[in-house]
C-alpha cells in the first residue's frame, strides 16, 4: 500500500491545499493529512476546529477518487510523524521559487534522517499560486472577499471569527 503524508498547519485549508489533496489521491492509496501543531504560529482555528475543516472538505474527494484520506494532528518532527502513519513519500506543495529554496532544504535534511522516505512536490494550479492562509485570513480581517480561495464554509467560519 502506498501511504503519503501531506502536511501543514491548514489555518485554514484553502483551494490550494484542496488542489493539491485531490492530486496527491492519483500518487497514493492512502494518503496522511499531517496537521501540525504549531504553538509559534499562533494559529486563528485551534487543533480541533482546522481537523474537523479538513475531514469535512475531503470527504468528497475521498470518496470519488476511492483514496483513504485521514486527518492526524502531529507535533514531532515531520519525518518521524511520516513514520508514524507508515508513510512511504512526503507530499509537498509548491506556489513559487521561494517554497522551493525552503523544501529543498528540508527534503535534505529529511533524506539524512531517513533514506527510506522520498518528497514528491507537485506543482500549484496557476489559479492558486498565490493562495496562502496567511493572506486569506488578512484579506478577511479587512473585509474582503476570500469567496475565491477557500470552501464555503471556511469562508464562513474566517468571517465568523475574523468579523464578529
């Protein structure tokens, strides 16, 4: 069985994360959404509320491309996490330059960890490319429109918590 993990503080998941969620299903038969927990970045949604976002925006997916996808909060180092779940690849998403520079790193750093776990990146759809959660939440604070870069229903949930 092929397991990939794919992980990110999803504060909150976007379009973009959905993207590359509904891609990684064609790489793997299982496929690990690591959801770190990541006290230094002071995420908007806790733990509880960014899991239960992700199992109910994948959900479909899951169900049309036959591929197991769970939620597991993880707060260790990623390829311990990656061992964890019994995860063969790492799963990253790339939107620029700049994200490679950063992963090349880490797929370096992961290698000397462990030999055994390889890093596929994949590529950002051209109309996600810019969709970063750090922006979606400031556009929301701001009052503006993030119809175009999260589900329904993380868009409802930033205005909740965003807007009062």
């Amino acid at each position: 069985m092929r397991i990939g993990l794919y992980p990110g503080t999803f504060d909150p998941i976007t379009n973009g994360h959905i993207d590359i969620i509904r891609r990684a299903c064609s790489l793997v038969d299982r496929l690990v959404i690591g959801v770190a927990i990541n006290r230094d970045k002071g995420p908007l949604f806790n733990l509880e509320e960014r899991v239960a976002m992700i199992r109910s925006e994948v959900a479909s997916i899951a169900a049309s491309t036959g591929t197991e996808i769970v939620a597991h909060p993880f707060e260790n180092l990623l390829i311990d996490c990656a061992r964890d779940v019994g995860a063969n690849v790492i799963i990253r998403g790339l939107r620029a330059v700049a994200d490679f520079e950063y992963e090349f790193q880490m797929v370096g750093m992961n290698r000397s960890l462990d030999n055994n776990i390889e890093t596929v990146f994949l590529m950002a759809d051209a109309k996600n490319q810019a969709i970063a959660s750090k922006l979606v939440k400031e556009i929301c604070r701001l009052n503006g429109d993030v119809s175009k870069f999260v589900p329904t229903s993380v868009k409802s949930a930033l205005e909740s918590r965003l807007r009062g």
